[in-house]
C-alpha cells in the first residue's frame, strides 16, 4: 500500500518536581550569599503529586511563615496547608473588586493554594457607621451571581455561605474584603488623612478580628500590589493599602498596635512579610526601602517613588488638603457671572403646559379632568453651580494649584526668614490659606471658567458661527481620498457592494467544480478597495457631531514607510466650532497582497474576529451592547418582581378564603423549553393552576400544550396558551407584547375572575420599593439603567423614547391595575406598566424621589450623589458622558440601520432592556449572533484612539490642543490577541491561519477564563461556517477555522446560516483547508485524532521528493489562489516576461495594463516560528524572458511544496509517496517503527542554522566565507582583529604586508568557527554605524552588500518609480537595509547586543535525512518515531512485486486505537491508482 510520510520536528521540554525546583532554589541562595536557615520541615518533598502540570509552572515551594519580616524575597509561596491539612487558616482577599479576587485565586505564579483552599467567602450583609454617615447594603443577588461565577471560573473552589465559629468547622477559607473597601472609599477619602486613618483603622480591625472569626488559628491578609499602584499625590495614594500601612507607620504607629495579623505583599515572584502590629516609630523607614524595592517590579512602576515616600512631601500634602477642605468648605462665589434666567412669564408657562400635553397626546395618552401639576426648568442659580460635584472637583483641582503655589512661596520666605520651625507650622498653615482665599477673591477667571463649563450647553451659537459650521462641513466633502472625495466615499452603501468570487474553472483541472468558484477569496482584497477608506474617513468624520464639533480641512496621506514597518501617514487638518485649528498625524499599516501586515520588522497577519452584533442576549437576563468603544453588559435583577405580582402576594396573604381559586407550586423548570413571557414566569414560581368560574389558567405549558391537544385548538404564530377564560374561549398571549391581543396581563384575567374582597385586597396593596430592575455595566461598575440614562438626558427622554404612556397628578392617584406611579415632591408620575418599562423605572428606586420636583429628574446634578455612591469619585461623571458621546461608532451605527435597530444610544439601551422582558435567549455561540471582521479592526481602533484623547480635549472646553500620538493604531494593534506573527513554514499552515478565527481579539472576549465549556462546543449553526475541528489543547474550541468558502454574504461579515439548509453545502463549504489536504480523514477519522492531524499538518517541513495526493477533492490544486508569493505567484491578468536579472533572481513580468510585478527566485531565509532551525525557500519558474501567459496562470512555485507538470497542472504536494505495509511486528512496539534506508534520503530536509557576529566598526576583517561556499564543522566563518578607536592605526594597518601585519595583530584575532557542515546559503549585514566610520576592510564588505541590495533597488525602481520611498516596489517587499540601522532602547538588534559596529549572519544550510528517533506522520494523526533504519539491501518486500521495497510498516492496532480507519481507505485507494498505472504500462508495453 502506498502512503504520504510527512517529517515533523518537536522540540522537547524538561520537566521538573516542586521538590527538585525548591532544592534548586535554596542552591541558588546559596550560592548568592543568602544564608537564611532553612527549616528542613518547610520543603516540600518529592511525591508523585508534585510532578508539574501543563498549567503550573513551578520555581520555589516556601510556606509564607518560612518567610522573614520586612524583607522583599524571590519565593515562590504556597499557602499555609493548616493543622490538620486543609483546617484553620483564613485568607482575607484584599483588593479592589472581585474579578481581582478571582484572578489572585487563579493565579498560578505566587501564593498558590496546592489544592487545600476549596472555599470562599463574600459577605451579604453590610451595616455600620463610619464618620457621620450610616450604611446598609443586603447584596443577596449580587452574591448569587459572583457565586455562580465563582464555580464557572475558579477550578476546585466552593461558595460558602457562613464563616467558622469553632474549630472543627473552620476549613481553609479565602474571605473577600473588596466590598468592605469600597465602602470605606465611597464614604471617606474626601476626609483629612490624618483622620482617615484614624477611622480606616477601626473599621479595618473590626473586620479582621470579628467574633464569628474566631474558629480559625491562622487568619492573613493577601494584597498583590499590582492591583494598586502609586499616585503623585497623599490624595489619591490613601487609597492604596500599602501607601496607607506606610503613611500609618510614619505619622501615627500606635494606631497598629493591635493589628496583629500578617499582610502578605507581593508582586510576580516578589514577596514581603509585614505585622503591623510590630511596628515602632522607626519600623517605617524600613518599610518604606522594602515598599520601594517591590514597586520596583510591577508592570507601570512610579518614577518618582522617593519622591512620593518623603517625609516632607507627605507633610506638605497634609497642610495643603487641610487648606484646601477649609477653604472649599466655606467657599463664597457671589462674584460669579450672572447666568441668563429663565422666561417665567405667563404665556412662557402656558407653552411649556401645552408641550407636556402635546407629549403625553403623542403617546396616546388618556388624560383625565384632574388637575396636573406642570414645571418649567429653574434657572441655573449660584447654588447649582457650586453643588455640582464635577465643578467641585474643577474647583478643588485649582485651589490645590494655588494652594501649591502660595506654600511654595511662603516656605520659601519661612526659610529665609528662619522661623519655619514645627512650633510654628500652624501659624505658616493660617498664612497659606488667608493667602490662597485672597488669591481666589481676585480670581475673576476661575468664576469665569466654572460657570462656563456650567452653562457651555445651554447657551446657543451665534449665527455667524453656525454659518461656519456649515461652510467646513460643506467643504470637507470635497477633499478627496485616494480616487475618491468625502462626498463620494460616505454614499458608498456597503450592503451594495457584493464578494465578486474567485473563478478558476478555466485555470484548473479538478471535477470538483466547487472549488473553482471561491468568494471568501476576495473577502479581504474587496474591504481594503472599497470599505477601507470609507471606515477611516467616517472615523474622522464622527467629530462632526461631538459635543465641540471638529470639522475636516484637509487630509494628507504619504507613504511614510521604512525598513521595520510598511504604513501610511495620515495628516488631518481640523478646525474646531471654536474657530481652533488642529493637525493630527496618524501611522496607518498598509497591506501586502491584500492580507499580510509588515510592522516591526516582521509580516503579521489579523486573524478572523466573530464578533457579537452590537445588541444580543447572551443570557437568560443578560443582554451585551457590544461596539468599538466598549462593551456594555444589561442584567435583569430584583429579589422582587413586576409590580402586579408583588401585589397579587400581598392580597392572597390578606386570607385564606382567597387561595382556593389557586393551586401553589413550582413550574418554572418545567417550562424552559417553551417560549413565554416574564409574567408567566414570576407568576409560574409560585402557582401551578389557577381556576375561578369558567376561566382556568395553566402554568405549567406541559399541561396547557395537552389540554390544547386534547380540544384540538391551534396556537397562533408568535403567541402562547395559557387557558380558558369566563365564556370558555382559548386566552392566547402575544410573546411579543406579552399581553393578549385585547392588551391585558395575566393578572388582569384573574382579577377579573376574582371576588370583589381580592380585587379591593389587590388596589389597596402596595408595590414594594425595590421591584426588579435593569442594570449595566460601565466602567466596570454596574449601574441602575434608568438612572443612567436619566444622568445623560433625564426622565423626559426616557419616557418619550420608551413611549411610555403617562399621566402627571397632583395628588395621592388610584392607580389602575396595570398602572405603577413614580412620587415626586411636586407631583405623581403614573404610567402603564408592562415589564420592558418597569425593568427601565424601578430602577429610580434607588434615590428618594420624593426629595425632587419631576424638572429636577431632567438635570445631572439630581443623579450625582448616586453615581459617587456606586463609583466612589465624582470624576466618574465625565467618563460617563464620554460613553454616551462615543459608544455608538459609525461602523456600529451601520450595523444597527442594517439590522433595522436603534442607532441613538438611549434608545438602543431602552431596546435592550425590552430584550429582557423574558427569558428566552440564544446560546453566544450561535453563529446568527456574530459577524466575522478582519481588517476592519484598523478603522475601529483608530476610532477608540481619537476618542480618547478627544475626551481630555473636551474636558478642557476646547482649551488644549486636540491631537494622537502618532504610533497610537499601530502601537493597539499590535497588542491585539488575533494580530499574529506570520509563519512561511508550509502552505498549509498559512491557509489555516488565514482562515483563523476566533472571539478574542478588539472589543471581543479576551478573557480565558471566559470560554466556558458551553462556548467551545460546535453549534449547529457553525455548520457552513467554522469547520469541525478545533485545537486539541488548552485553545480547544476557542481559536477555531473557518471553512474554505464560508457563507459571508457581506463586507460587514454577515453570514447567511445554513443549518438548516444542508442541502446546499458543499465540502468547500463544510471543511477547513488543512482538513481538505487530507482527503477521507475529515469523514472517517476520530474528530479529536481529526485535530490532532490539522495540528501536525501545520508543522510539515518540506521533503526531498515530495508528491501531490492521488485521491483528490481538488483542494491541491485550487488553493494555490489563496497562499501568498511566499509559495506561489499567480497571474493577475494576461502578460508577458519582460526582464530577469540573474545577479539579483528577480524576474519582471508585464501586464496587459502596463503595470508590472517582480518575482523573486532567490533564495529567501525564513524561520520556522519556535522550531530552532530557519527555512531556504526558493521559488521556480516555467517562464522565460518574451514568454506570454495568460490570467490565474502560475508565474512562479515553491520546488518543495508544489509539482507543475502539463498533465495535472500546479498541485500542491503533501508529502513522500512510499509503499507501506500493514502488520505488526518485533520493530512496531508502541509509537516506534522502522523505515528503508531509501526513505531515509527521500523524506531528507534541507534546514539552515543561523550563526550572528558583531565586529567592532574599526575591525580588520582578513577572512570571511561567501554565498555559496561548502563548509565543514570547525571551519572558519569569518576573521577579524579587535576593535581599534584610532583610525590612523587602522590604515597603517591596511598598508602594511601580511608579514608585518600579522606581527602587529598577534594576539587580537578573532576566529568564528562554523558549529555545522554544510553550504553557506545567505548572508545578511547590519549595521549601527555609517560607511565611513568603518575600518576598509569591513567598508569593503558592507559596501558590496549594499550595493547588491540597492542594485535590486533600482531595477524594481526601473519599473515602478513612484515606489522610490516605500518597501514594497513591484509589489515586493524590499525591506533590506542599506544604511545604518537604530537599535533599540537597549541597545539590541535582532537579540545581539551591538554599540558601534557590524551584525553579520550567516546562514548554514544542512542536510538532514531522517534518522533514528526522527517522528513521522502517515498521512493523518498516526505518529511514528523511528526505531530502526534497514540498510540499502536488506529492504523488505512482497512477492506480488518483490522488485518494490515496503519502506515502512503501520501497526494495524495502532490504527485501531488510534480511530484512524482513513489510512486504510486512503492505502487501498492509492494502491488501486497506482496498480492500475502500472497495469496500463504494462498493457501499453506489450503491445
């Protein structure tokens, strides 16, 4: 039988015991001088649990009591164990929220639990008093949520609900403090620090040592610093705990007398042990060394951490606050500008009376006789303007400034003086701070500013500006881009331009004819030529509407590229509705054949993004609002539920005589495979059956379906059965509106069923204040929706964008029975209840409403006092409107019009929480939930970058210049998890990675922790999509492939699903191309050896004598229209060979356009990415100067990886063909078999070795090989003496005889020896200095190497002249350097340390065939190692043919185990091709 042997290369990693590390570690101490005991009891010996896993990897094993006080150590600590194992110790979890505490009981480089910490702790019940405020929180869903992520993202831990109050019940536990530090933050950093601490410290110690702790014998505190960094000012750095145990130490010490607990600090593998119960007036000097030490090592050390920890500088800063908070305590802004008042005329008044009701008509409302209370806008008073908490913040931000000032002046004059002395601090103190209130008196500008920044939206544009407006705007449609103006590139309708398919049918052989005909080809190559400048232009564009309009002058683009990075820079000039000027310039990447990115001196490539479209459900009571700013998540809460149930509750509570129309029980669960509402829901929790009179209501859909059945009743399209009302009739409820088509509730049928007693019980029942709500998440925080949207355009807007139906009272109202009221101070607001509105309203439940007039809910001030409770800052206020003004970007924004949603922000959010208006949902795998993206993610980063910095711009009122910085999109592009380095190994892995996809990447899931079993399953709508197989690692089911010619019917990525459309599936539709190669494994084989076979396939190195498949689906032959030059270069369009230079190996073809395309057929060095070893590829070519050609011709192919004959066209190869058999034997143990020494050569690899040397620039280079050259191990690679600085030594040396010569340079020569035989294949040059600092001879050599390049230059240059300044000439990336080169900031190129001299590399091609232990693939996922290599005469064969040599042999059980029956299928039917072959030469002979 005749099989395809591919040669793989594994590297091999040494795996270590936690015991064999440790011992290594305390050898290492030793070695270093650290001669600390060592407790023989503390290390962890040898067992074969100690053996280390794939995802742990272990570097020292202490206990933390190993650990010493107040000494930064490398440990790598496990958590104390606890006596017995897994009892008494207590781990406090202090950080900053709990996706912090998640990740510090995940973390696997330091304190790690080994598997005896199975429990957590998150308190529900928060009640006390710090300074004068009061607070209670009862978070029982909160709770119930973090737990139920607590078992999805933390391995092997359990929520517990109480804590140990004995001994034996006190199993190791970690207790999570971040709600307790956030309480303490929301309540007391505006305090002066000295009695901040005072108080922190109290409410700390009775957290630590309360009474139901006392169960455990070992309670500490971890704390890893990376979660709190250092700030400029004591200010902001009481915030960090370490900064606080600092500043305690230092100003008051007494105060940790009794904080007789360890706090863990630690940072990677950095550790420090502190008591701070040990502390004494000279313990914080110490700690402060120690604290700097371990700061030293996080990610975003402070720069001026001396600064920030001296003793005098942190005293300064008491004074200034103490100063400030006096000040801004009794502040008088009487000489504030007047604002303009408000019209409170008469007819003013009848206006705005006829505008609410012309409001409440639009939404058809019912008014009734009664008497309506109606409120105009107050003006803005002096009051306003100083309570607003972001002017405070403004103000307090200036008077710090001028406080700063005046101390520093009044020090100064102190020193001079000699009296600034301790005794006399308060007296400077009262100076300063009469100082600094003279110094706002006279402040006009300050006033000024802050009522600016008040009134800035309320006051209107002049004409003449506003006329301005209109002339930049008109006028930027007229700036072209590229071929194209504004005007033009913004009428562009995407969902007009189609995927033209790439069709090959003329150009290929195959009778698949689905292969000829691939659209997902120009999927990329049709985004960058249309969409491309569209989305970046609409980016820019997008400051036309801001909140300081910016307007476009000019856009300038240049070819800005260089040899590490291929990129445009993009200067746009603007002009703000300020009349303020502005450039931005802008690195944008370009692209090399459509798909390829060169950035930092290497080709990468964006991997696929299957994107969420902007709003989908993703849960039963989540909904995610997902664009290119950020990503909101929407979730439906409340231990109370819709208004109308709750009160149904309290009336059948009233009596008992009601209950009996009423069977109780729990259907829910029986429920959950049926479409139905949230009402049906609630009320399903708590009755299974409801029957008065006639009418009879099932809650349990089991029963409902049956009884429909059963009376033959059919359930209308989009609607529910729920039962029979009075006159026996079906009650149907509409899914959507979940109501009936008569517009009642369910709660409506029953009480219209009820008695009179229930229905007067129902009316005079109360709503509980707490109903279920909706919340979302922003900046990190969730938040009250109706309060969110409320702070960004008030009630007003809610209730018209809501279409909420309404009625304003002046008095106590009766409310219906599907009507819920919201108390104001100067009215009721009664409005129709259904739950979409009631999720969106409950929610203001979270701030007295009763405090305010219904016009005050249209102002942010109202909501401020909220949004500090949640976030803790008032600054917070200016993030939020950052996320209203930028969340929607234009790509977003045209998503949503195609999805026919919402395009206004609050409206979008109104239309989410009507998403959660019940519980039905689609799985976020579900490909009908996402799109796929690619190189649409330069244009969305670009819009997050502007957005950003335009945030701090609008925050000056326009003041500061508005600019990015110039690397920003390259420097986040590159940060990007689907941005990948490229590899030219071989063309199957290159066709993998550019039909890659997966959810991570921009704006996407990037969390691993997030993939949960469920989202790496294969959905049924993936089908046409995403191929089968996946990664058989750690990244199963999460980096995915897509099938060779997905379903995209958009430049947008929308796909059309066809699951339910098998029919029209073909095997390029339901196959990845690595799946494709290996004709027969996809259908028979185990799926996971499935994965295994793609996984290997990307690790093929190229063979000797290599050959296409024998039975094929036509993949070999079509896919070289997707790989890149690297392997295969094809026709554009009909032409002709113009030119080949055999000096340079670049062959010129003509198109019929007249433009041209080089080729390169030299060789180039490439690296197999992690393989050790780099690659010679080198492409041929049929072709020769006057020959003609025609479109999708082949020009040129790699001579290993394809075969171009006249019969079968260019196919690509897959490895030896040999002849195999099927048995086992002594040599087929396990893994293991044997091969012919035949095979050995054929299957043998060309792989070259990489040797760097750096020469000093005054060098001698007396010797050095050449291209071409044949060398042996040993052999001399290149000579040269030592470095001279003196030039003159340098040419009386170039002067000299060799006989003088060698005296002079005894002893300074430097000899490279070669470490491998073989054949010089390249040599690269780079240098840091310029020609003329060089010695002549190493002048001589790096002359010669320039000149080669720049003669490939210049003949590219011949035919492509406009490409002078650019690195791609004839479309061929020329990105070798002929002139000095920076290095980096460390001094390094390519990994060589190089000051003043010459980097060469020489590249060492070897030979390789395969040998014993060299591993093997047969075809599909069975690997063999080889045991045995039988010598040329010894080869076994068969007697059917017993001139042919059976080269190797395949166990037939490994075959079996391994559930690959492909190889069988395969073997036979390339047994059958090539017997009938032979059979037809024979019969042909004959005749």
């Amino acid at each position: 039988m005749a099989l395809f042997i591919f040669l793989l290369k594994d590297i091999t990693l040494n795996t270590f015991t936690k015991g064999e590390l440790l011992e290594m570690s305390l050898f290492m101490d030793v070695m270093n001088g650290n001669t600390t005991e060592i407790n023989t009891d503390k290390i962890v010996t040898e067992s074969t649990d100690d053996i280390v896993s794939d995802d742990e990897l272990v570097t020292e094993a202490v206990y933390p009591d190993a650990l010493p006080y107040m000494e930064t150590r490398i440990s790598r600590v496990t958590l104390p164990k606890g006596k017995p194992d897994g009892y008494g110790n207590l781990c406090f979890l202090y950080t900053n929220n709990t996706n912090e505490s998640i990740q510090i009981m995940n973390n696997k480089i330091n304190f790690v639990n080994a598997n005896k910490y199975f429990f957590y702790f998150y308190n529900m019940i928060y009640r006390g008093k710090l300074y004068n405020k009061a607070y209670r929180f009862r978070l029982y869903n909160e709770r119930k949520a973090l737990y139920k992520q607590i078992n999805t993202q933390v391995k092997h831990i359990k929520p517990f609900l109480k804590l140990a109050i004995t001994p034996k019940d006190s199993r190791n536990m970690y207790y999570d403090l971040s709600k307790y530090i956030e309480i303490f933050n929301s309540i007391c950093t505006k305090l002066i620090p000295i009695k901040m601490i005072e108080i922190y410290w109290n409410y700390i110690k009775a957290i630590l040592f309360a009474d139901n702790l006392k169960g455990y014998s070992n309670k500490f505190v971890l704390l890893n610093i990376e979660n709190f960094r250092l700030y400029d000012t004591l200010k902001e750095n009481l915030s960090n705990p370490v900064f606080l145990l600092y500043y305690t130490m230092y100003r008051k010490p007494e105060l940790l007398k009794d904080i007789d607990i360890d706090y863990y600090l630690y940072c990677n593998n950095r550790c420090l042990r502190v008591n701070p119960s040990h502390t004494d007036k000279k313990t914080y000097i110490r700690f402060r060394t120690e604290m700097k030490r371990l700061y030293s090592y996080a990610k975003t050390p402070h720069t001026n951490t001396d600064e920030i920890l001296n003793e005098e500088i942190i005293e300064r800063d008491e004074a200034k606050e103490e100063i400030v908070t006096n000040i801004t305590s009794n502040i008088n802004i009487t000489n504030v500008i007047s604002a303009p008042t408000t019209v409170s005329t008469k007819e003013e008044l009848e206006k705005t009376k006829k505008d609410l009701n012309n409001s409440s008509t639009s939404n058809n409302l019912n008014h009734d006789n009664k008497k309506e209370t109606f409120v105009i806008k107050p003006r803005l008073s002096q009051k306003s303007v100083i309570s607003s908490p972001i002017l405070t913040n403004h103000i307090r931000n200036k008077i710090m400034q001028k406080a700063t000032n005046v101390q520093n002046q009044v020090i100064s004059k102190a020193n001079e003086l000699k009296v600034n002395t301790p005794e006399n601090k308060d007296k400077i103190n009262t100076i300063i701070q009469k100082k600094v209130e003279e110094d706002i008196d006279k402040d006009k500008e300050l006033l000024s500013q802050i009522y600016d920044n008040t009134v800035a939206d309320l006051v209107p544009k002049s004409a003449a500006s506003t006329a301005r407006d209109r002339e930049l705007q008109k006028a930027q449609e007229n700036i072209k881009i590229g071929n194209l103006t504004i005007k033009e590139i913004e009428k562009m309708q995407t969902s007009h331009i189609p995927i033209p398919p790439k069709d090959v049918s003329t150009s290929v052989r195959t009778t698949n004819k689905e292969m000829t005909k691939l659209t997902f080809h120009n999927f990329e190559k049709t985004y960058n030529d249309t969409l491309m400048n569209k989305d970046l232009v609409n980016t820019i564009l997008s400051l036309n509407d801001k909140s300081i309009p910016m307007y476009v002058r000019d856009i300038r683009i240049k070819d800005t590229s260089d040899e590490l990075n291929y990129k445009d820079t993009y200067t746009i000039l603007l002009e703000d509705a300020n009349r303020k000027r502005h450039t931005i310039n802008v690195d944008i990447p370009k692209f090399i054949e459509d798909r390829f990115l060169y950035l930092g001196g290497s080709k990468k490539l964006i991997k696929k993004q299957n994107l969420l479209y902007p709003v989908v459900k993703t849960d039963s009571d989540i909904v995610q609002i997902t664009t290119n700013y950020n990503k909101m998540f929407i979730q439906r809460v409340g231990t109370k539920s819709i208004a109308s149930i709750e009160r149904l509750k309290i009336a059948l509570k009233k009596s008992d005589e009601f209950k009996s129309d009423f069977k109780f029980g729990n259907t829910l669960s029986a429920n959950n495979n049926y479409i139905t509402t949230i009402e049906y829901d609630e009320l399903s929790r708590f009755i299974t059956e409801f029957k008065s009179g006639k009418t009879h209501l099932f809650f349990s859909q089991i029963e409902a379906e049956a009884s429909a059945k059963e009376k033959d009743i059919s359930i209308p399209k989009g609607h529910m059965f729920i039962g029979y009302n009075n006159n026996n009739k079906p009650i149907f409820i509409n899914t959507t509106t979940q109501k009936t088509d008569e517009k009642k509730s369910i709660v409506d049928i029953i009480l219209e069923s009820v008695n009179s007693e229930l229905l007067d019980a129902y009316n005079s029942a109360k709503s509980p204040k707490r109903l279920m709500y909706a919340k979302v998440k922003v900046m990190d925080q969730f938040v009250s929706v109706g309060l969110l949207l409320g702070f960004w355009e008030g009630l007003s807007a809610i209730l018209k964008k809501g279409k909420v139906k309404y009625r304003l009272e002046d008095k106590k109202p009766e409310i219906g029975t599907n009507e819920s009221v919201l108390k104001f101070s100067d009215c009721y607001l009664v409005y129709e209840s259904n739950v979409g509105i009631d999720l969106l309203l409950n929610g203001f439940g979270f701030i007295d409403l009763s405090k305010y007039t219904i016009t005050q809910m249209d102002e942010r001030e109202t909501y401020m006092d909220y949004l500090i409770k949640v976030y803790g800052k008032s600054t917070i206020a200016n993030a939020l409107l950052n996320a209203y003004e930028f969340t929607i970007d234009p790509i977003t924004k045209e998503v949503l019009e195609d999805m026919n949603l919402p395009t206004d922000l609050v409206e979008l959010i109104i239309y989410a929480v009507s998403l959660l208006a019940d519980s039905q949902y689609t799985p976020e795998i579900n490909q009908g939930l996402s799109r796929i993206r690619c190189n649409e993610i330069i244009p969305a980063i670009l819009y997050d970058c502007i957005a950003k910095k335009y945030i701090l711009y609008r925050n000056s009122n326009g003041r500061k210049p508005f600019s990015v910085p110039k690397d920003c999109v390259i420097k986040s592009l590159l940060a990007v998890k689907t941005v990948e380095d490229y590899s030219t190994l071989n063309p199957v892995l290159e066709m993998e990675m550019i039909h890659g996809i997966s959810s991570k990447g921009f704006r996407g899931a990037n969390l691993d922790d997030s993939y949960t079993m469920a989202k790496r399953t294969y959905d049924k709508t993936n089908i046409g999509v995403i191929s089968p197989s996946t990664s058989p690692d750690g990244s199963v089911g999460v980096n995915k492939t897509l099938t060779l010619n997905p379903s995209i019917t958009s430049l947008r990525g929308y796909v059309d699903l066809k699951n339910n459309k098998l029919g029209e599936l073909h095997d390029i539709n339901l196959f990845s191309p690595g799946e494709l190669s290996i004709p027969l494994c996809a259908t028979n084989d185990d799926a996971t050896r499935l994965g295994h076979a793609i996984k290997q396939s990307k690790h093929v190195i190229p063979v000797k004598n290599s050959s296409p498949v024998l039975i094929s689906n036509g993949f070999e032959e079509v896919c070289r229209f997707d790989l890149s030059s690297d392997f295969v270069v094809n026709a554009d369009m009909n032409g002709k060979v113009v030119e080949y230079d055999d000096a340079t190996k670049i062959m010129i073809v003509e198109y019929k356009d007249g433009s041209h395309k080089a080729i390169n057929l030299g060789k180039t060095i490439v690296k197999n990415g992690g393989g050790g070893f780099f690659l010679s590829n080198q492409l041929i070519t049929p072709y020769k100067v006057g020959d003609t050609f025609k479109k999708d011709d082949v020009l040129a192919y790699h001579k290993d990886f394809f075969t171009n004959d006249r019969f079968n066209n260019c196919r690509m190869n897959m490895g030896t063909l040999t002849k195999v058999a099927i048995m086992s034997t002594y040599n087929t143990y396990q893994d293991a078999t044997m091969i012919t020494e035949k095979l050995s050569e054929e299957a043998a690899t060309e792989m070259c070795f990489l040797r760097q040397v750096s020469i000093g620039k005054n060098s001698n280079v007396e010797y050095m090989v050449k291209v071409g050259d044949e060398i042996k191990v040993g052999d001399s690679l290149i000579q040269f003496d030592t470095s001279y600085e003196d030039n003159s030594l340098n040419a009386l040396l170039a002067n000299l005889g060799d006989d003088e010569k060698e005296n002079v340079l005894e002893g300074s020569k430097n000899d490279i020896h070669s470490k491998y035989s073989g054949i010089i294949e390249d040599i690269k040059i780079y240098s840091t200095v310029d020609l003329d600092e060089m010695s002549p001879s190493l002048k001589s050599i790096v002359s010669a190497y320039y000149n080669k390049i720049n003669k490939k230059k210049r003949l590219l240059e011949k035919y492509d002249p406009e490409s002078k300044n650019s690195i791609v000439k004839c479309g061929l990336l020329m990105n070798e350097t002929t002139h000095k080169i920076e290095p980096n900031k460390f001094g390094v190129i390519k990994g060589q340390k190089i000051e003043d001299g010459v980097m060469i590399e020489f590249y060492i091609k070897h030979s390789e065939p395969l040998e014993i232990g060299s591993k093997i693939a047969n075809f599909t996922a069975l690997k063999n190692t080889i045991g045995e290599i039988i010598p040329a005469g010894y080869e076994p064969w068969s007697d059917f043919r017993p001139n042919e040599e059976i080269s190797t042999i395949i166990a037939s059980n490994s075959i079996l185990k391994r559930m690959t029956p492909s190889i069988l299928l395969t073997a036979l039917g390339n047994k059958c091709v090539i017997e009938l072959k032979n059979r037809l030469k024979e019969i042909y002979n004959e005749k």
